[in-house]
C-alpha cells in the first residue's frame, strides 16, 4: 500500500477503508494479491448488483468486442443502443405501464443528476428544486447543491444554491407528516420557499442512512409535485436495477415518476453507464443543447441488454431478491435484539442498514470485518449505520458467511 499512498492522491478513500491490493474478483468474491479470499458486501456501492464479473455478460461482452462492433461512436446510432432501448421497454417499462424517452448523459450518476436538474429548470422556467434532508445525488456542483453532507457540500468551495431542503420522511420522529409539512410550504405564497423546477427524492436513502421513505409519503410527495407544478424525479442511481426488490425502487408505491435517474448497475458489469428515463412531454431539449463524449458507451450498452435478459424477463430474480431480503433483515434483527434494544435495522429488499447510533462502534465493526474477509460499508451523517448491500446474486452460503463475519465483529466492537 505504500506505493499507493506515495503515488496517488490524498484524496483516495476506500483504499484506506479496504488496506489491500485487489487483483481479481468473481461473484460476491474478491482475491487479494497475496491470496486472501474476501467476501464483498459492499458491490462497488450498488454498481455490481449482478456480481463481479458476472460470467454470461461477461460472454456477450467478449463477443461484441471480438466483432470489431463500434465501442465508441459518441452518441452516434448503433445496433447496440437501439437492442437496449427496446429491449429496456418491453422487458421493463410496458410491463409495469411506462412509457419514457431514454437520454444517454455522460457516464457518472452525477451526470444523469446535473441534465435531470437542467431539464427541469429549462421546462419549467424556474430555479429552485426541493431536495431532502440526508439525501446524496452525487458531488458536480449541481448535485452537491441537492445533496445534504456538509463534508462533502464545504469542499466545493463555492457557496451551493439552488436547492431547498425538506424534512425526509420519518426526520422528524415518526408524528410528523413531513409530506404535509412540504405541502404547505409549497402551497403558501408567503412560507419563502421558491417555486420549485422539481423535487427529487430517493425513495430509500442510501448514503444518508439506509432511510426508507413509506409508500404513502413518496405518493404524497408526488401529488405535491404535481399540485407545485413541479417535476417529480426519482434518483434510482443506487436503489434500482432490482436492489430493493423489484427493478425500481419506487414501483412497490405505484409511482409514474416525471424523470428516473440511473446509474450505478445499469450496465450490469460495473462499466459506467448512466441515463435519463423522461416522460414523453417533457423532452424540451434542442438538439445538442447537453452533450458529453461518453453518453452511452455501446460495451456498457450490450452488457446493459444481457442484464435484462437473463435477469429480468420473468418474475424469479425480484422474488428471490425479495426473499433474500427477507433472510437478511431477519439474521440482522436477531442480531440486534441480542444486543438489547440499541440498534435497529432498517431497509427494503437486499439494501439494509445496521444503525449502530453511535459511529466508534460502526466504524470498529466494519473494520474488524476486513480483517475476518468481509467488505461492508458505512453510511449516514455519522457513518453510523452499517450498509450491507451484497450482490443480488450472492449464493446463500456466502450470504451467511459474511452475515457471521459481521455478528462475530460487532460482538468484538462491544467487548
Ligand atoms: C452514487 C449516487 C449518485 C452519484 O453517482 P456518481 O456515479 O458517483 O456520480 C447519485 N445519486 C445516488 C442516490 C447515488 O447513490
């Protein structure tokens, strides 16, 4: 590791959490350079929901390469796009009643955040947008302006504006309707909020906590959108492609989103891919109006279409997911409730957060984790809670080994 700290950035982070060299990796498996075998609960934080290397992309992957197919063609028609747009609207969205235009942004989340914004202000002819407590959306300034950490909000160093931030479901204990809250702010000519372009709200919180917000508040929340002449966008950048449970996080609410944000496991293999879903009457863009070099990358195209394929087609791959999610939250509760009442678990579907309340006792558990072969994560305003976001296609016994690792090292973090 000494070569790394010499030679890149101080600015590195998960390398300092996860002090090994990775060499290969395959499913829910990683293999250090020295042999050691590691358990990943932490799926490249939601962009490897299939595994590493998952072996049948992986083939369509190989072979699209092999035949000299266009890789690059900056947003140029190809074969390739036009397999996943159809592919991606029968498979997903004229099943669950959608209908969206696709738009391919550069290839980070960040990105897809930033054109979900400026589509927004250009439709709606206004500026502001209404964002929620703890929420993430990424660190161009466009989107840490909508994003709640100060850590990463101060390193900007410019002042951030452009976003109002609103109590997230549940922030003010559970009482408080924070949706009517919102409603009346929005509503009253007079509460000096202004007018919002849209709101954008994640319908499980991933780095702010594993926060899940009910079915009744996203719906309220929606409705307040529509009543605000607002946009209601949905940032599904780590939440969907299956991780809570069905392929998007918000279908379990039966929302029709104005614009869906995706990323993260798109691609299916961990190549960077991101998109806009827009509603057919909200394509304002002239052309040419946002561009980038690297809209969707036609390698992360393919891989993105062989996902869909084997994983999406039938209804088994959401009810394992669901099922395992199940397992899971249960092994984590009865973990918890060893332990006294201190703790609580929180989540949907595989992506579930551990909340120790207090960070040293996070931060020593994940750490003592690593050292017994499981990489898991921390999240929240304290990095207090534990985030286990396996891949969804972890086999049961790895599941197990790493929810073992995990008990066996909170317990030790206790001591
Ligand atoms: C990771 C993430 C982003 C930003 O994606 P990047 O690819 O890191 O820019 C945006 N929104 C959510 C919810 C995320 O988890």
């Amino acid at each position: 590791m000494q070569a790394f700290e010499a030679l890149e950035s101080n600015v590195r982070s998960y390398s300092r959490l996860f002090p090994a060299i990775f060499s290969r990796a395959r499913g829910s498996i990683m293999l250090t350079e020295s042999g050691r075998k590691v358990i990943d609960f932490l799926s490249g934080a939601g962009a490897l929901n299939y595994g590493h290397n998952n072996h049948q992309i992986k083939a369509a992957i190989a072979e699209y390469l092999a035949s000299d197919a266009v890789v690059h063609g900056l947003d140029m028609a190809t074969p390739a796009k036009l397999e996943f747009m159809e592919t991606f609207s029968s498979v997903i969205l004229r099943k669950r009643g959608l209908q969206y235009r696709f738009q391919f942004t550069g290839p980070t989340g960040a990105d897809a955040i930033e054109a979900a914004l400026k589509l927004s202000r250009k439709v709606t002819g206004r500026k502001n947008i209404i964002s929620f407590t703890r929420g993430y959306h990424g660190l161009s300034l466009g989107a840490v302006a909508a994003s709640g950490n100060r850590f990463l909000r101060t390193a900007s160093g410019v002042s951030l504006s452009g976003a109002t931030f609103m109590p997230y479901d549940g922030y003010l204990g559970p009482a408080v309707d924070t949706a009517e809250y919102l409603r009346k702010a929005l509503l009253d000519k007079s509460s000096g909020i202004d007018s919002p372009a849209a709101i954008l709200v994640e319908a499980v919180q991933g780095e702010g906590g594993i926060n899940v917000a009910s079915k009744e508040w996203l719906q309220s929340i929606q409705a307040i959108a529509k009543d605000a002449g607002a946009l209601f966008i949905v940032d599904d950048v780590q939440m969907g492609c299956g991780r809570t449970g069905e392929f998007f996080s918000f279908e379990f609410a039966s929302l029709s989103p104005d614009i869906v944000v995706m990323s993260k496991s798109l691609s299916g293999y961990g190549l960077p891919l991101s998109m806009l879903l827009i509603k057919e009457g909200l394509d304002a863009w002239q052309p040419g109006e946002h561009t980038s070099t690297f809209r969707g990358n036609n390698l992360a195209l393919v891989a993105a279409t062989a996902a869909l394929d084997i994983y999406w087609r039938c209804q088994n791959f959401s009810q394992g997911v669901q099922r395992m999610g199940e397992f899971m939250r249960r092994r984590l509760e009865a973990i918890a409730s060893k332990h006294g009442n201190s703790f609580a678990v929180r989540g949907r579907g595989m992506a579930l957060g551990f909340d120790c309340q207090v960070a040293e006792i996070a931060e020593v558990t994940t750490r003592k984790a690593f050292d017994k072969g499981l990489i898991i994560e921390r999240c929240g305003p304290d990095d207090q809670v534990v985030k286990f976001l396996p891949a969804l296609t972890v086999d049961h016994e790895t599941l197990n080994d790493g929810l073992q690792i995990f008990e066996a090292s909170l317990a030790e973090a206790l001591k």
